[in-house]
C-alpha cells in the first residue's frame, strides 16, 4: 500500500481566490458549514481539484449570510436575500465595495432594503412595522481587506527573525 505525502498548499495570491480554510476564519464559520452551503447551492465557489476556491465576493456574501444566520435568520429568508441582491437590483454584494460610502443591509426576512444613505437607513428603522435587522456590508468587506492572509510556509516567518537577530 502507498501513502501519499501531502504537500503544504500555498496560498492563493490575492486576486484568485480564498481556500475554505481562510474563508472559515475570516467569516467565523466552520469548514463544515461552509461546505453545507456549497451543497445547498446556497454559495458555490470554484472547484480546483477537491478544494473549493472562493472569490472576495462570495466570502463576502458568506460573511453576511454568517451574520444573518447569527441573528437567526433562516436559510430560507437568506436565499430570498441573495436572490434580491443577484437578481432583482442586478448586483451582487460584490458591487458594494465599489461604493465610496457605507452600505448597509436592512431586512425584516420579507423586505429587503440596500442602503447607503444614513437618514434613509434611519427612515426605515422608524417607520418599520416590524423589527428590522442591519448587516454592515462595508464592515464585512473591511474584514475581508484587514484580514492578513498567511505566509504560504509559516516557518518563512521564523526564519526572517532568525535572520534579523543575527
């Protein structure tokens, strides 16, 4: 019988893409849930081999979706969500961070509101006629672009510092 050595996969640059492992930490969701969702057609990234490659939009998308389901929203009220915002207005929470201002979501599970004016926002929350929940989506975004994405070899690191202390 053979055994196969794994190798340790580096990280995508920037701009291909998020493995599930990163996306799991930066949108506080398990690996598992992640790949519920992908089965459920809920977000479906890339497939690169058996891994699945996640875009900034979709991480985006799940670390709303994550709130949401914080706040407990169904998975239901969530995908009435996503289909708006793909669908109905023509963009994906993608487009959001080509906005300069604060977007915010603003939802009740059957209305659903993108907003990025601050009085509109409050209009809403005062004539609602039931609770209303706010998802920041340029807050989730900010944690996307703050999130440092790991060395491909943590030992590179150590190394570095090694070399600086001689």
């Amino acid at each position: 019988m053979f055994k196969a050595r794994k190798l340790p996969l580096a990280s995508p640059p920037q701009g291909q893409g998020y493995n599930s492992s990163e996306v799991a930490r930066i949108c506080g969701v398990s690996l598992r849930q992640l790949q519920w969702w992908d089965e459920r057609s809920v977000v479906s990234p890339r497939q690169d081999g058996h891994k699945r490659v996640y875009m900034p939009e979709e991480v985006v998308e799940i670390s709303v979706i994550a709130e949401l389901r914080r706040k407990g929203f169904s998975l239901q009220k969530i995908r009435r969500v996503l289909r708006f915002l793909q669908k109905d207005m023509g963009k994906r929470l993608s487009d959001a961070l080509s906005m300069t201002s604060e977007v915010h979501l603003l939802t009740d599970g059957k209305s659903i509101y993108l907003e990025e004016a601050p009085h509109r926002i409050i209009d809403l929350l005062k004539n609602a006629r039931q609770p209303m929940f706010l998802v920041s989506v340029t807050d989730q975004v900010r944690r996307l672009t703050a999130t440092e994405r790991k060395p491909a070899r943590p030992e590179t690191a150590a190394a570095s510092r090694r070399m600086k202390a001689v």
